[in-house]
C-alpha cells in the first residue's frame, strides 16, 4: 500500500491509456483497505484507482507506478478455484525514497491484489502483463516526466561517464555511443564487485543490470543457459520470499515451527494448484529451500512445519501413503472431497478400475487405485473383484434408498 | 539530398541498404558479445561472492533478497559451500545444500526421464550448474549419497538403489506419482494390441532400457499384466483388461 501515490489523474507526458475496469478492490497483502467499489484504469505507465467517475473528471486518486510492479499472477477465488480468477496479485518491489505521499507511509506486504467483483477479464490481465513488460517508462521521452518522483530507471543506469551531452550523428556515433555504454557497465560492475560493502551500496543498480543482461540474452539466444538445471534454478529462485522466517526470531521450537507452516502454506498453495494439487516432500524442500535462498531449513524442520499445517488450518496438509512416501497436498484432496469427486466419476463411467481412472484423471494408477479404495471405505463404491481384476461401482444402496 | 534518377541510381540505393543492413547486424553481434561476456564477470564475481561472504550476505535482510535476485537473473547458484570441517562431521549447510541440488537436478531432468538418473549422471549434471570452481569438482559419489541420506525422513519418496559395481540409480518420484505407468497404459491403448514390450517403449517413447524396465515391472509386480515368453525376441506383457476392446475392435 505504500507504493501509492495520491495524485490528479492525468496522464504524463508519453503516458498511454490502455484499459480499465469497474468494482475493484484493492487489498494491501492479504489484508482488506477502505479502497473499495473502484475503477481502475491501466495506463503504459501506472495503475490508476479511484471512486467511480472521479478519474474521468481529473480529481485526486491512486496511482501505483508499474515499475513497482516485477510480477503479476491470477488468484482463484475459493480454495478450490471454481469460478475462475477473482483476483490479480502483483509483487511488488520496495517502495522509493521521494515518491509522494500515498494512503500509507509503510507496509509490510511486498504485494497487494486487485479483486475484481465479476472476476478477472482475461484481456485486462493480459493487458497489465504486457505493460509491465513494455516499459514504456524506459523509453527516452518520458525519463523528463518521471525524473520529478524518481524514477529507478534513472538511477538504474551505470553511474560512470554515460551523461552525454555531445550530440553525434552517423554510424560512426552510433557505434560509439554504444560502445560507451558498455564501457560504463563494465567499469560499475567492476566497481561494484571489489568487495561486499561496494556491493551492497550499488546492489540496486547491479539487479537492475544483471537483469538488463540476462533479458537480453534471453532475447537472442532463447535463454540464459542450454542446461536444463540452471534454468529450472533461475526459476525457482526468482520465486523467493522476502523474509525468511528463521529460527533465531522465535522463543521456543514450537513457535518457530509454527511460522514456518504459515510460510509454507503461503507459498505452496499456489505451486501445488499449479501442479495436480499434490507434491512430494523432497520436492517441496527443495522449492521451499530456493525460494529462502541462504537460509536454508533441514528436511526435519519441514517435516515438523507440515505437522502443524492443520493446527494452522491451512489449505493444505501432509500426507503419508502406505508405501511410506510423504507428500504435501491441497485440502481438495482430502479423503472426502477425493471420494466426492470420484462416485461423481463412477456415475458417469458405470464403472472405474484403477487403470481407467487413471486415464481418465491423469493421476498414476496407485493413487487411482488409492482413491478408489478410499471412496470404497467411505461407502460410495462396491467392488468387483474377478478374473479380470478390481472394478468398483457406484453404490446404488445409497441412491435406492434415498429415493 | 538530391533525388537520383535512373537504374543505376536505383541499384545504388539498394546497395546501399544492404549496407546498412550488414552494419546494423554487425552492431548487434558486437552488442550481444560484450552482454555475453558482462554475463560471464558478472558470474564469476557471483559465484566468488556467494562463497566468500556468505554469512555477512544472510545477516542483511535486504540485501540477500537483492542478491538471490541477481543469482536468478545470471543463474549462478548462491549455495556453494565447500566441504569444510564441520561437514565431515554432518553439521553445517553443506549436505543440506547438496541435497538442494540433488533434488533440483532430478526435477529438473524429470520430464524426460521419468524421475530415474544415475548418480553418476546425476554428478555431472549437479557439479556443472553449480559452478567452475575446482571445489565443486570435488563432489564425490559419496558425498551426494550422505546428502540424499538426509532425505530419508521423507519416507521413501526419494531413494538410491544400489545397481551393483558401485553403481546407483536415483528415483526421484514415489510411485503414487508416477505417470509413467499411465504412459505405457495410453501407448498400448493407442496402438491397440493389449500388449507391449520393453522394445516399444524405447523406441516409441524414447525411454532408456532401465525406465521401461522398471515401469514394466512394477506392473507386473501389481498383476496389471500377464507375461508372454512366447516371443522368440523378448518378453511381451499383455494387459487383460485390454482384451475386450482388442475384440471388439
């Protein structure tokens, strides 16, 4: 919340409108603000939000400039995403020094989300997306507008002799203004990397570049690197958290374990929708692991964090198959919702075995056979057990004697 | 600038843009050298720092976030301890880090292995993204087993098998979610014959010897399949429940 600024909306100078949408929420992290039933309006350069018809008229509003905004994802509106996406998340990175004064003068949610009452227009999201990955506020004609609240493109640009105020024409300026520009980096770079407090001074900058770079590398050669593993790191470790909960900032064992669920089921409900609502556990140490970055957690630290998971009522919980692997799992995926969901599947086919189930809901054939059985133990399938193999079929005692 | 007229004029022009064209993509190979290399100092200063500093990077809360996102952006992996004193004694982050790694690597090879390596493959794969330093050479065999024997409180979703000759596989998937018997259920529908053989799956889904293997097996392990010796190449496995519809066919 405190990335906003309180403003008259009016585009700057090279500012675009690009779209908007009516009934919008904003939330400040997870918490609900008094900004509600609003109108947001996308420009190339910002977010604008205000009460219903005040932007047309110019009056004071919301505005959150996009290079706050480093990444954007769609939020489900119930745990189990039925309905399609109500919200869009926007991580955003820290608030600059110099920026007007906005609703809030500090924050401690690094993102905040847009609820949008009739769901999330595919085209808005889409449009939001591109903006951000436009930069237009990079783009030479505006650097004078935005100057006035500091822009971190300005100071994102390699300290070092770049400001030219010699006008050169031709290839051969061209060329060397280039040429120029890649000497200024190398030597801030250069600089910035003689030890760690030189380092930590420039560190801004230095994200800035590191970026600069690898987009462009991106660009021309389709990614940073051929290996599979570097790339797959890059992505996990772009997915970090903040602020790792650590040990020594709780009294007692327990509390700490207790932080540490609350971060896990944060960051793990969305990767396990993402991914078939189930993971194992040496795969999420390792994504939780990366996303922490330094400081790491041992395997015992997450497995006692995922005990607690349902003392926290998470939407998630462990689980242990009787083959002995541990995996962490969205709630829809509890003993009920899966026995739910599979009699439905029975009525629809007649009859399920393990192999066609898991065709069907593309899961491997032990954890069909698994939800078979379970939904066999609640009551809602009998079995046929033949030369053929198990089948299992709907319970019709249920249906008779309810009709 | 005067308008030339005439067919030589208009062949100047176009040589010239050719020109202009050439230089343009001259400029730019020359751009993308000079990022490719900033990339290659920027790496190495990374990697250098990631070991040097690293306790004085975890204190500074800010900083280490702006720090892990210039390893993301370059790929150079922040976690690069060598193997100290303490880790002899299986204290400090050194296993743990390994055992990041390990699992990072069998994620990310998963989808065209089906989550079974060799530890030596493994090792390679591992020591390559971890960095050029002569310490990370120095990963043994050994040390990636003491670091997945970490993982054992996991239950056995995450395990090395012993192949013999000092060899290893490294399964990286539990069975419940392994799609891999799925696969070989949807290639025996697709070619619909209600059988299949470790040949096909090599050839057809390019799988290696040891993934048809030990998907067949389980299988058959399970009683999904019936066994056919009768074939003078190889073993053919038949799945009954396929029967009827290769009847009805």
């Amino acid at each position: 919340m405190d990335r906003f600024e309180y403003i008259e909306a009016r585009l700057f100078e090279g500012e675009n409108y690009i779209k908007r949408d009516k009934n919008v929420k904003i939330y400040d992290g997870d918490d609900k603000t008094q900004f509600t039933d609003g109108e947001v309006v996308l420009t190339t350069h910002r977010i604008l939000w205000g009460k219903p018809g005040d932007i047309p008229r110019g009056l004071v509003c919301l505005s959150l400039h996009l290079y706050y905004v480093f990444c954007i994802e769609e939020e489900s509106g119930g745990v189990f995403g039925l309905g399609g996406p109500k919200r869009i998340i926007l991580n955003l990175s820290p608030s600059l020094p110099g920026k007007r004064p906005g609703p809030a003068v500090v924050s401690t949610y690094h993102f905040l989300k847009l609820s949008f009452k009739d769901g999330v227009d595919p085209a808005f999201f889409k449009a939001l997306y591109d903006a951000i990955a436009a930069k237009e506020w990079e783009s030479p004609s505006t650097v004078a507008t935005s100057l006035s609240v500091s822009s971190p493109t300005t100071s994102a640009k390699p300290s070092g002799p770049t400001v030219n105020s010699k006008i050169r024409s031709g290839i051969v300026g061209i060329e060397r203004s280039i040429e120029e520009q890649h000497r200024a980096t190398d030597q801030s770079i250069s600089v910035a990397f003689q030890d760690l407090t030189k380092l930590m001074e420039k560190a801004k900058d230095m994200v800035a570049i590191s970026k600069a770079i690898s987009a462009k590398i991106r660009e021309k050669q389709g990614d940073i690197s051929e290996d599979d593993t570097v790339r797959f790191k890059s992505y996990l470790m772009s997915l970090g958290i903040d602020d790792p909960v650590t040990r020594d900032t709780f009294r007692s064992d327990s509390d700490y374990y207790m932080g540490l669920a609350q971060q896990l089921s944060d960051m793990m409900v969305g990767v396990l929708m993402d991914c078939g609502g189930i993971m194992s556990l040496a795969d999420v140490w390792c994504r939780v692991n990366r996303a922490r970055g330094l400081e790491l957690i041992s395997p015992e630290d997450l497995l006692n964090a995922c005990k607690l998971l349902q003392t926290i009522d998470a939407p998630l919980s462990l689980r242990k198959f009787p083959s002995g692997a541990c995996v962490l799992q969205l709630n829809s995926q509890r003993d009920e919702e899966v026995a739910k969901n599979i009699s439905g599947l029975l009525e629809e086919n007649e009859t399920l075995t393990p192999v066609k189930l898991s065709q069907i809901a593309n899961v491997s054939v032990l954890l069909a056979r698994e939800h078979l059985l379970i939904t066999e133990r609640l009551g809602m399938a009998c079995r046929d057990e033949s030369m053929e193999g198990l089948a299992f079929y709907p319970n019709l005692f249920l249906r008779e004697s309810a009709s | 600038m005067r308008r030339r007229a005439g067919l030589g004029a208009i062949q100047k022009q176009k040589l010239e843009q050719v020109k202009y064209r050439e230089k343009g993509s001259e400029i730019q190979e020359n751009q993308f050298q000079q990022m490719s290399k900033q990339l290659e100092v920027f790496r190495e200063n990374l990697e250098e720092f990631a070991t040097k500093h690293k306790n004085e990077i975890k204190k500074n809360a800010q900083f280490r976030r702006q720090f892990q996102e210039m390893c993301a952006a370059i790929g150079v992996d922040p976690l690069a301890s060598g193997k100290g004193f303490w880790s002899v004694l299986g204290i400090g982050d050194f296993y743990y880090e390994l055992g990041v790694q390990i699992v990072e690597v069998c994620l990310a090879t998963n989808y065209k292995n089906g989550g079974l390596i060799t530890l030596e493959e493994l090792r390679t794969r591992l020591v390559a993204a971890r960095g050029k330093a002569k310490k990370h050479q120095e990963i043994t065999n050994e040390d990636l087993l003491a670091a997945v024997k970490k993982l054992r409180i996991f239950g056995n979703g995450f395990t090395v098998v012993p192949m013999g000759k000092g060899k290893w596989l490294v399964q990286s998937v539990p069975g419940e979610l392994n799609l891999d018997h799925t696969l070989v259920l949807q290639k025996v529908s697709s070619l619909g014959t209600a059988w299949v053989s470790n040949s096909i799956l090599m050839d057809d889904l390019g799988w290696t010897q040891t993934r048809a293997q030990s998907a067949l097996s389980y299988m058959i392990r399970e009683g999904l399949v019936w066994v056919d010796t009768q074939d003078p190449n190889e073993t053919l496995l038949w799945f009954p429940s396929m029967f009827a519809d290769c009847v009805s066919a």
